[in-house]
C-alpha cells in the first residue's frame, strides 16, 4: 500500500512558517526596544527566510495541482485534497503579509529613526564624557549570535527541503506509474478494438453465407 507523502511535507513548511512568526514576533519587539543594526539584521533574516518558504510553497502547490489523481492512491477524497489547498493558501497568505511588513516603508523608517537617535545619544556623550558610545560592542555580540542562528536555521532548512523534494519525487514517481499504466490500457482497449472489428467482418461474412444457403 502507497504512503500518502503530504502530511510529512505539510509538517516540513508547517515547521518552517511557524519558525518566521516566531522570528515576526521578536522582530515586532525589536522595533520597539531594539538597536537599528538588531532590526536589520533580523529584518534581512525574515525576508530570506520568506524567500525561501515562498519557492517551497509554490512547489506544494504545484504538486497539489498536478498529482490530483495521484491522490486517489491514497484513498484522498476531492474534499480533503480541497481542504489541503486551503491550508496551503492560508499559510501563503500569512507569510506574504508578514513580508509586506518587514519591506514595508514603516520598518525603514523606524530603522533610520533609531539610527538618527543612536547618532545623537553618541555625540551627547562626546560631548559629555569625550568617549564614544560602547553600543557597537553589544552590537558586535549581536551579529554574531545572529550569524550562528542563521546558519542553524539554514541547516534546518535544508533537512526541510530533503523533506519536500522526497515526497515530491515519490508523487512524481506514483505519476509516472499511472501514466505507464494509461498508456497500456490504452493499448489493450486499442488491440481490443481491433480484434471486435476483425469479429464483426467475420461475423457479416458469416451472415451472407447463410443467408445465400437459405436460399438454396
């Protein structure tokens, strides 16, 4: 019996949308009480990690759309292969509007608020002490924990994609079989037709002939 592959691929982008609400979540935050350079930072990380969740999600899509057949292998019925299309189209939809917020005009102009009151805080303390503002080093300590959560998330990432790409191969797969399958009853009804017309010549041949005996 056939394995349905959706559920291990709706827990790979499932996996994947809820690791960016988190990420939204802190961003959110952040803009709130967090440096210029921490909104940056964590803003790019969003929009590569929505990037990257968007050609996977366009992937399922496709594969719902194309392999609708494939589904019935798996005893799926058309209202439950209805349903996963929803849940597919929800999840784009969220994680589009969280896109629209991180490239929005508000973020930028929040970034270069901060950037514009750190400036000024520093020259304060120029001014005040003669020392420069020590921000930079926390900063420095920022970047570098993001590196390493970045790089970790990519790592995840990339165990999601084998996920995906494995299930698509084996709709690919079951598709091809079923086209494979077509073809040859395709061919048995064709030969089988012909040999219905071969019978049906025999057959009115057969009749003449008796009809002409029973003439006789």
């Amino acid at each position: 019996m056939n394995t349905d592959p959706y559920p291990l691929i709706r827990s790979a982008y499932k996996q994947s949308a809820l690791k960016i609400e988190e990420q939204f979540r802190h961003f959110q935050d952040l803009l709130k009480l967090g440096t210029a350079d921490e909104i940056s930072s964590l803003c790019q990380a969003l929009k590569n990690e929505i990037a990257n969740i968007r050609g996977d999600l366009v992937l399922v899509e496709e594969s719902l759309d194309q392999a609708g057949n494939s589904f019935q292998l798996f005893s799926v019925s058309a209202e439950e292969l209805a349903e996963r299309k929803a849940d597919l189209v929800e999840t784009k939809a969220r994680m589009e509007t969280i896109n629209s917020v991180v490239t929005g005009k508000q973020v930028e102009a929040v970034i270069v608020q901060k950037q514009k009151d750190h400036l000024l805080r520093n020259e304060r303390r120029i001014h005040e002490t003669g020392t420069n503002d020590s921000d930079h080093l926390g900063t420095n300590h920022f970047a570098a924990d993001e590196m390493e959560y970045q790089m970790a998330e990519l790592a995840q990432h990339d165990e999601r994609l084998d996920h995906l790409h494995a299930g698509m191969t084996q709709l690919k797969e079951i598709g091809v079989v079923m086209s494979e399958s077509l073809d040859e009853s395709t061919r048995e009804i064709d030969a089988l037709s012909d040999e219905v017309e071969q019978n049906k010549s025999k057959l009115g041949v057969l009749n003449k002939t008796i009809d002409k005996l029973k003439k006789k």
